[in-house]
C-alpha cells in the first residue's frame, strides 16, 4: 500500500496546478476542536463518569489542580452550551451535577473514543460542528500535508471528528452538509449543476465517495481530479462508496465489514488484564498483544498507516500509555475490557480491507488524466468561491442557552 501512495503522491506533486483543490470544491471547512486537557477523552464512557464523580467531589484547589485550567478554560470560566447538549453555563467551581452523557467523538484516524460534551471543560470545541452534527451528516477530515509520509489523505466519519493527524499537525474538517438535517450541500456554488451536466444526476453522498476514491495529497492541500467522462465516473463513485461504508463500519450497507474467503481475525489466546506490548508476526499473521495472539491478522491491517503512523499501534499506545499518578487521566479501567478487543478485532478488519484495496484507486487519482480542472470550473463559473459559501450557514431557529443561562440565536 506505501509504495502505490508515494507513486500517487509523486504523481500529484509533478501534476499541473490546474487540478482543483477539495478547498475550493467543498469550502467550509472547519479548524479541528482543540479540547485542552486529555482527561475529557477516553477509550470508554464509564471512565469518563468516574472522573466526572472525582472532580465535582473535589474542592478548592484540589478542584482546581484536577481541572487542567489553560488560558482558554478555568474552573471559573462561564460559557455557552455546546448545540444539541444541557450543560452548566456557570463557573465549573460550582458544579455538583451528574455527568453529562458522553458522546463519541473520532479522536484520531479510526480511533472512536468517548467526550464529556461540556464546553466549560473544552478549549476550543468548535460550536459550528456540533450544531450540523447528526444523521445524516458525514465529516470529511483532511490530513495535514506530510512529506514523505505513507497514508490516505482524507477520512470520513459520522462522529464528531478531533480531526488532528496521526504526527499530530491539524488538518481541516469538511461537513458534507452546511444544516442539520442533511440540508445544503458543502460543494462550491454552481458545482452540482457542473457535475450534473457531464456525469448525470450526483447526490451528495455519491460525491463524497469520488472524493474518497480520487483524492491525492499536494503541499497546497487536498487535489480531487475530476474524470473525463461518465463511465469513469460511475467506476469511481462505486469504488468510493464501498471504501467508504469500511471507514464508516458498514453504516451505508447496513453490514458490518468482512474479509473476504471467510476469514476472520480471532483471539487464539486471551489476553492479560494489563498488556504492555505489541508485535506482529507477518508469516503466521498473528499480533501479540502482550501475552494475547489474535490471528489471522493480514500484513495490510498491521502496515496500514496514515501521516506515516501505524494504525495499530497508536491505537494500542493511546490505551495504554501511563498517566500520571493522582490526576484524572489515571482513572481508567483496572483490566483490559472486552470492548477494547472486540473494537480491535474490527479495526483490524477495517484496515485490511482498505489496505487490499489502495491499489484500486490508482485510476482516478491521476491529476491531468483528461477531465475538466480549475480552468474548466472558472469558465463555467464555480470558481472563484464566494466567500459566503466558506462561512458557516446561520440557523436562525435554532435556539441554545448561553453563558449563564441566557438564550441566544444562532
């Protein structure tokens, strides 16, 4: 899979600049949330309640010290609740409730995890993704430009996306739609209509997964080159909706994704409470973690890497990377759960389907192939942007509690 990503990277970087950028194609993008204080996330929700429970127990400067506080949030800071959820708008120093629900955020690529939604404890949440957030929105998450670094330059999600790449440089997040409720499409002013006219009737959905199936990576950012004609677009369309149900775990197909000939990764033997290490056999396609195996694991799952960092093993490390001792980040499970493994045993499948098929992508991801690029789409009006189509559709309907209980309009 590295070597047909370097050969498409070289490709895109020798490409003429005349292949348009995802930028100019779906232009509201969003910066990725930063959350301040690691012990908001974690791998499960009933970590997150416990240390809910030990903070809102604590007092004075003990609270104080829990917290975290950064210049963006103290335990003093009052804000507005984040779109969608009832928080405190008051001080955190005063807070005695219960714990809010938590919801599942994407904290990483492939790496679903668990967030206190209380924008008290969040440095910069970004309101503007939450409030489009929901069926049947997906989030396109741009990888930061890397050079040199193996993996793909874009994933989708239906989860509230951290969007922060694997070497940890911000990327962009891109909605598919600019309202809740799957409302105006996030594609350039008079590009559906230009779509229309040259490959047919182009839903949004089926505009995402030419995304996926095409997208190269540029140091100017994400390129999307567009096909020459229908039939190339129907090929690509229909490869990208089937990588893209994988990344969004069968949520298009309403099947959970499998490996093809049967095959199945299993654990042969248990693994121990607290695993310490990882490895992988590539003969006998078995991963051991710590004194656990689980097998087959095809090469493609353990090679699979995105910003140059394997999947795998970040995933493993942010599970169990040593917290310090006293704070909330050291409140988390006594042993291993059994949803950590069977979260594992999908994502190995995950990964070995997109990695089997990289290869595929090759004939749409060819900037200059011979379909219509920047200087088509400036003749045919849909560039320049306006600037309207890269701010955030307002929702004046939408009615959320600001700092300290006030309502506002959005």
């Amino acid at each position: 899979m590295r070597g047909v990503t370097e050969a498409l990277r070289r490709q895109d970087l020798s490409a003429d600049d005349d292949t348009p950028l995802l930028d100019e194609l779906m232009p509201w993008s969003v910066a990725p949330p930063r959350f301040g204080r690691a012990w908001v996330v974690a791998p499960d929700a009933r970590t997150l309640r416990g240390r809910w429970d030990r903070l809102v127990t604590a007092e004075g400067g003990e609270r104080e010290a829990l917290f975290r506080p950064s210049r963006a949030r103290t335990t003093g800071t009052a804000v507005a609740a984040l779109p969608g959820q009832r928080t405190g708008t008051g001080g955190f120093a005063r807070e005695s409730g219960p714990c809010p629900e938590p919801v599942r955020v994407l904290t990483g690529p492939f790496d679903e995890q668990w967030l206190l939604p209380d924008h008290r404890l969040l440095d910069a949440a970004r309101p503007e993704l939450w409030r489009v957030a929901g069926e049947p929105q997906l989030f396109a998450v741009e990888q930061a430009w890397a050079p040199g670094a193996a993996g793909p330059v874009l994933l989708v999600t239906g989860a509230l996306p951290e969007g922060r790449s694997s070497a940890g440089r911000p990327g962009r997040i891109r909605p598919l739609f600019r309202r809740p409720g799957g409302a105006e499409p996030n594609l350039a002013p008079g590009l559906p209509g230009f779509l229309r006219e040259r490959y047919g009737a182009v839903e949004p959905a089926g505009w995402l997964a030419w995304v996926v199936a095409a997208a190269v990576p540029s140091p100017a950012g994400c390129r999307v080159p567009l096909p020459p004609d229908r039939e190339t677009w129907a090929a690509g369309v229909a490869l990208g909706r089937e990588l893209l149900d994988v990344q969004l775990r069968g949520a298009l197909s309403g099947a959970r994704p499998r490996l093809p000939g049967g095959r199945r990764p299993y654990v042969r033997a248990a693994l121990p409470p607290r695993p310490d290490s990882l490895a992988y056999d590539p003969g006998d396609e078995v991963l051991s973690v710590g004194g656990g195996r689980i097998s087959p694991v095809p090469e493609e799952a353990w090679e699979y890497r995105v910003g140059g960092v394997r999947v795998v093993e970040q995933w493993f490390a942010r599970r169990t990377a040593p917290a310090e001792a006293g704070s909330l980040e050291a409140i988390g499970p006594a042993a291993w759960p059994q949803e950590w493994t069977s979260e594992l045993l999908d994502l190995i499948t995950v990964l070995a389907l997109l990695g089997a098929r990289e290869a595929e992508r090759a004939p749409f991801a060819a900037p200059g192939g011979g379909g219509p690029g920047r200087a088509a789409l400036r003749a045919a009006g849909v560039l320049p942007v306006p600037d309207r189509a890269r701010r955030p559709a307002s929702v004046l309907d939408h009615q959320e509690e600001g700092p300290g209980g006030q309502f506002m309009l959005v």
